[in-house]
C-alpha cells in the first residue's frame, strides 16, 4: 500500500539583528533546512511561498514589527526590454554564458573579493574567507549551477544559479566592479530571463524587494515583475503599498505563518 504524507520539516526563527536594508529596523527570520530525497520538492515549494535558500537552508522575513521585504520575481513572457535595457543587451554582446557544476574556484573568489572591497565592503560578507565562499557555491542540496559571463578568457560576472521545476532563482550574483557602464548586474538578469525562455520555464527568481531601500530599487525595473503578498503573487501594479512604519500587526505570529504554509507530499510505501 502507498501513502502519500506531507513533507513536514521542522521551522525555527532567527535572533533578532539589525536590518541591513531599512534604517532603525530589526530583522528576524524563519528557516527549515532542506536535505535529503526531498530537498528538491520542498525548496520548489517554499520557494513559491516567498522563501530564498542560502546554502541548505530556506529563510523567509519575520520581523517582529515590519512586513516590508517582499519576494519578487518575473514572469519572463511578459517581459520585454526597455531602450535601456536593450543598450545594456547590446553593451554585453561580447560576453560568453558557461554554465558549469557548483565547484568554487579561485578565479570566481577573486572577482567575489574585489565585488565585495568595491560595493559591500562593510557588509555581513567582508570577511568571508575562501572556504566560507566554497560553502556557498559548493553546498546545495537541490539543481544548482553557476553560470559564469566571460569576455574571452577573462571572468567578468557570476552568478549562482537554482534550476526549479518552475523557473530559475537568482541566488547570489557578483561582477567586476572595474566594468560599471556595462551594467553587469542588469546584464545577468536580462540573460536569465533568456536562459529561462528557453528553458521553458516561466518564472526568474530575484530575491527580495525592500519598498524604501534604494538598493532594491532595480527588482522592480523589470516589466512582467510579480510580487509575493498576502500569501498570493500578484503584478507589481496591483501590490498594496507596504507599510514602512513599524506596527506589532504587520507580521502574524510565527505560529500561524508555519500551519498557513503549503507544505509537498512525499510518496512513502
């Protein structure tokens, strides 16, 4: 006889810090790991539900007081580039797209450090060392690739990749920060909406979008951009403007975000 029973994996919440988007917040989150048989089932499922994975772990916000993050993605058939984005297109046609295995090298991590040192050079990753970023390319449980951009034999931009059973996930992404005009950051979003076409798959991932945080700001450049609220996706256009002022009713208590989830079946004899 089989029985098909729901994937229950076990959820924790964060300590509190402060927030890296939003002056005097403090973030929380919740996390489940994922591992095992049915990693690839739960992450594409969470994954629908608003969450990102960082290494083996699934997180979504849950701060205490603030419900601004808000997961974003774009719906690729509904995209179409602006003049912008088409110059940017254009700049980059020299680039070669490599889809690889998720193995660090010392090539990527150079590139990472001078990304870093250039843009976050005060931020939670700094001081990553290179095992600590072959932590974060090489441990993945689920379909992961990096996909690197060169300029001949010359590295220019990275970006690790999740392959889901409904789009791709931008996990993590970095670039030259010598190469500004061309707008690399852009570029590798611009070429995973292709790599997603022809994948057939109809969604791109990009993390999450901070009403308010200046740094954002670019998620939501992208037409056919979808935002997760309410526990539904929706187009940008039709997003209730998120509260930035800090309320205790902004975030339902942890308990009820958990039983709320949609959690997949997993087929056991």
């Amino acid at each position: 006889m089989r029985h098909t029973l729901p994937i229950a994996p076990q959820f924790y919440v964060t300590a509190p810090q402060v927030c890296p988007y939003l002056p005097d917040r403090i973030e929380r989150k919740l996390f489940t790991s994922i591992q095992g048989d049915d990693a690839q089932l739960l992450n594409d499922s969470l994954s629908k539900q608003g969450f990102r994975r960082s290494q083996n772990i699934l997180y979504r916000p849950s701060c205490n007081e603030c419900s601004a993050c808000l997961s974003a993605r774009i719906d690729v058939k509904k995209f179409t580039p602006s003049k912008s984005q088409k110059k940017v297109i254009r700049k980059n046609k020299i680039l070669t797209r490599k889809v690889i295995s998720p193995w660090a090298t010392e090539e990527q991590y150079d590139l990472f450090q001078k990304y870093l040192h250039h843009r976050h050079a005060n931020g939670g990753m700094a001081d990553m060392d290179v095992f600590e970023f072959a932590a974060m390319i090489e441990e993945s449980s689920i379909e992961t690739r990096v996909i690197e951009y060169h300029n001949e034999n010359l590295l220019e931009s990275v970006c690790l990749t999740d392959f889901m059973i409904d789009g791709l996930s931008m996990v993590y992404s970095f670039f030259d920060p010598d190469k500004s005009k061309q707008s690399l950051g852009t570029f590798m979003i611009l070429d995973h909406i292709e790599l997603a076409l022809e994948l057939d798959v109809p969604y791109l991932y990009l993390g999450y979008w901070v009403p308010g945080s200046s740094k954002m700001d670019y998620k939501v450049d992208f037409n056919g951009v979808e935002i997760f609220q309410n526990n539904i996706w929706q187009p940008l256009s039709e997003v209730e403007k998120s509260p930035l002022e800090l309320h205790p009713l902004n975030t339902a208590p942890v308990s009820e975000q958990v039983s709320s989830l949609s959690l997949p079946d997993s087929t056991i004899t």
